[in-house]
C-alpha cells in the first residue's frame, strides 16, 4: 500500500509540472525508462554516458540555443559571457530564480564528461555571483540540474533559486536536492 501511495504522488509531481516530458514510460508503477533508482543517488554506482552521443546536433528548435544565439523572443539576459548566459526562470519557484545556460548544446547534466568539469565549476560561480548581485539571501539557496528524463527541456541549465524558503509546496518537490529528478552539482561533479 505504501509503494502505490509513492507511486501515485510522485508520478502525479511529475506529471503536473512536466508536461511536456518524453520518451517515459511506466510499468507496474516503475518508470522503465530509467535504470535502477538507486543508481541516481549512490554516487559509487556510476551510469554510463555511452546513452548520450555528444556528437549529435542541437536540434533546430531548441529554445535555449535560440537565446543563445539570436534571442529572438527577446528574453533579458542578465549574464551574457563567452560560453554562457544567465536569465531569469519563466515560472519562478522564488524571488530570485535564475537559469545558468550553457552555449554550447549538451543534453543534460547526465551526458557531462569529464572535460566539461571548467564549464561546471564556472556555472557553479555563475550561479553564486549573479545571486549576490541580486541581493539574494545567501544562507538560503539552491543550486541544482533537474534529472534525465526529469526535464522539460533538453539543454544543460542550472536553476539557482534563493531564498528556498519563499518557495511553495510544488516547487520544493520539484526541486528538492538529492533525488531522482534534481541533483546538486556536486553530484555532477562527482560523476566526472
């Protein structure tokens, strides 16, 4: 009774706030297109990156290469540097809600490899930097990458949010750290 009960909660989580997720499919109440649970959370059991060919192109209608590049929808950039940008979130889950995206095109925080730790740790600093600007309560964030196949879009972001104690029930399920479907960049960092 208590596996159903998990079950209908999370994947109600999951559903209400992913729409548009793709390419997940549930059996008898697991998610199969996702190995083991276990392996997203124990850092000493790694998954391959062999699902991820970094050598593919971004797709024509990827919305954060847009703002990367020519920002037709005009989205402020708070941050524009050589190899990333910074913008607001378009439904922030705090006051201060920020996305750190990278300009070159990598799926996810799953399909990083050990050459992008410079990029990771310059996210990370980013992140920190454009918070303290914004007079963010540094005591009370968080930074985070939402999980594959937890993500609604499929180019590497960093949310930082500050103050977490601002944020409502769903987003502090959505972004809760350490679980299946959002995870610190330390945990990035410590696949690489």
């Amino acid at each position: 009774m208590r596996n159903m009960k998990w079950w209908f909660w999370s994947t109600t989580v999951f559903c209400c706030h992913f729409v548009t997720l793709q390419n997940v499919v549930f059996r008898a109440g697991r998610c199969v297109t996702c190995r083991d649970p276990g392996d997203l959370i124990d850092s000493k059991r790694r998954l391959s990156v062999s699902a991820y060919d970094m050598s593919e192109k971004p797709p024509a209608n990827c919305i954060f290469c847009q703002i990367c590049g020519d920002n037709p929808s005009g989205t402020e950039l708070v941050v524009s540097a050589e190899d990333l940008v910074v913008f607001r979130d378009i439904k922030p889950a705090a006051k201060h809600h920020f996305l750190v995206v990278s300009r070159q095109h990598i799926r996810d925080a799953k399909a990083m490899t050990s050459e992008h730790k410079p990029l990771l740790q310059r996210m990370v600093s980013v992140a920190e930097q454009v918070l303290r600007d914004h007079d963010a309560d540094m005591t009370d964030y968080r930074l985070g990458f939402h999980w594959p196949p937890f993500h609604s879009i499929s180019h590497l972001h960093l949310h930082a949010i500050s103050p977490t104690a601002d944020m409502g029930f769903m987003a502090r399920l959505i972004f809760k750290p350490n679980t299946w479907w959002f995870v610190p960049p330390e945990y990035v960092m410590s696949r690489l």
